[in-house]
C-alpha cells in the first residue's frame, strides 16, 4: 500500500476532523501527519477557506521524519552519528517528492558518487520499507511519534517565545512569509516542505534553499514537482467537487 493508497480512507477523516476545527477551534495550531500529506494537507487548506477561517501560519505538514532519516542514512554512508548532521529535506512526504539536499549538508560532507542514488532513494523510500515489512499492519508509528513529537515540541517552544526555531514542514506557500519566492521557484505550486522559522503566532519566514541545489538535485526537484502538482490537485479537488 502506498501512501497515496491511504487517501481514500484517510480524506474524509481529515476533512471531518479539520471541519471540527473551523466550527469549534479555528484559531488552532493544524499539524497534519496523517497520509499522504502531500494531499491531507491541502484538503485542510480548502476546509479551513471554505469557513472563512484559513490562516496559512497556522497549517503544517509533518515531513520531520524524512529529516531524521535523511540524517540516519547519510551516517550510515558517511561515519558518525545521525545527529551529527542537518540534512535538508525539501518537496513533499511520499517518494520522489522528497528531496534531500545533500550538498547543502552541516558540516558538510562528501558523498561518494557510487552511493549518491542507494542514499536518495533510501531517504525517498524509507518509509515504503518500513510499509511493506509490517505487511498490513501499519506503518512506521514509532519513528512517526517521534517526528510529530519533535515537530510540536518546536512549536510549543516558539509559541512560548523561544526564537532561531527551523523546521521543515509543508506549508501553503502564498500565506507564510518568504513562500512566494519558494512557490516562483517550483513552478507555482501552492504547498511544498521547505525549512519554516517558527516563531509565536506560527509560521514567521519560510526559507528558500532551492538556488543552491546543484544538478543533479535540480532533477529530483523536477521529478518532485510533477508527483506533487498531482497530489496537491487530487486533495482540493476532493473538498471542491464535494
Ligand atoms: N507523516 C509521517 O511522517 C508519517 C509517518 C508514518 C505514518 N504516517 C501516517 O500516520 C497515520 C497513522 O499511521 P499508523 O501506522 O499509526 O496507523 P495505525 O493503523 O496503526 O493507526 C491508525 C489509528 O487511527 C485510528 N482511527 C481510524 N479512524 C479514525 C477516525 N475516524 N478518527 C480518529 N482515529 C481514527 C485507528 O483506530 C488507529 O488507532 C497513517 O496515515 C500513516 O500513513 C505518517
Ligand atoms: O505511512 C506511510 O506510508 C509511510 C510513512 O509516511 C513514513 O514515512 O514512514
């Protein structure tokens, strides 16, 4: 089962807890982890428009873990410690949507060439792995609780006034400062993973590291973009059409 497989069920969970939200809590913070984010997270988007209550600052995609794997792997490859490293992680969560930029890795290192394409699509399709291992029971839920761990415990410390907090996350790039310049670099799409600050009212500066992605990551971007124009259509069009 693929990620994109889940939409079917977990669509209407999404829009029936994200309407919740509008009627009840519209202020709220919104972290979306269930699958495939790349679509949940939009359907979101258009919940919250279609009550009049959409703020983009406070709307996230939990793409957190395909950070901790990209680190993982890349120490794997290159010694050291998963924490080590800080591995930027652009695009989406699911496949070629996820983009590693691996030349822009802190400290940075050298990835042998001969292992460059086992290492991005390890950090691609780790997530499938784990998939298809449990066979049907489920997918990487404690690796996932520590990523929406993480990722809320960023955002309740910068909630609470703490500064310099980064994380990636996917976001509607129109509504977060900074997102503009991201969306005219990928070719007008409306929600894309960049690495976000995060600040007291939510979302403060999407960052944009794509200008300093070398060739050969100008190609998964391209690949990234075409998977998620798709996706991003699929999930408004399932609250539009409604
Ligand atoms: N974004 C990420 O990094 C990431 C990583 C791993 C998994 N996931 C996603 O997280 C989700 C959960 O994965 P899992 O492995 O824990 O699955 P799981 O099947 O083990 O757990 C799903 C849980 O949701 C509950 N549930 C079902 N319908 C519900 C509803 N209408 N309202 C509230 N709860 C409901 C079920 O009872 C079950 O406890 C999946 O969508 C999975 O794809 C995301
Ligand atoms: O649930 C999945 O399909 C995989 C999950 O998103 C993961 O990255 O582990």
């Amino acid at each position: 089962m693929t990620r994109d497989d889940l939409f079917k069920i977990n669509a209407g969970i999404v829009r029936d807890l994200v309407t919740g939200v509008a009627k009840f809590c519209p202020k709220a913070f919104v972290l979306v982890i269930s699958n495939p984010v790349n679509s949940t997270v939009p359907i979101a988007a258009e919940v919250l428009k279609s009550h009049n209550v959409f703020d983009a600052t406070r709307l996230f995609g939990v793409t957190s873990l395909d950070v901790v794997r990209a680190s993982t792997f890349v120490s794997e490859v290159v010694g050291g410690s998963p924490t080590d490293y800080k591995v930027p992680v652009v695009g989406g969560h699911s496949g070629e949507t996820i983009v590693p930029l691996l030349s822009q890795i802190t400290p940075s290192v050298e990835i042998p060439s001969d292992k460059l394409d086992a290492l991005v699509n390890r950090i691609q399709f780790g997530g499938d792995e784990v998939v298809k291992a449990k066979d049907g029971t489920g997918s990487a839920t404690l690796s996932m609780a520590y990523a929406g761990f993480k990722f809320a415990e960023s955002l309740l410390r910068a909630l609470g006034g703490e500064t310099g907090i980064v994380e990636p996350t996917y976001v509607y790039l129109p509504g977060v400062k900074g997102g503009e310049e991201v969306q005219k670099a990928v070719g007008g799409l409306e929600f894309f993973a960049v690495p976000v600050e995060l600040g007291p009212t939510g979302a403060v500066q999407a960052t944009n590291p794509l200008p300093q992605a070398n060739e050969y990551e100008q190609g998964l971007l391209e690949a990234a973009k075409k998977g998620l124009s798709v996706n991003i259509v699929k999930g408004v069009e399932f609250i539009s059409k409604l």
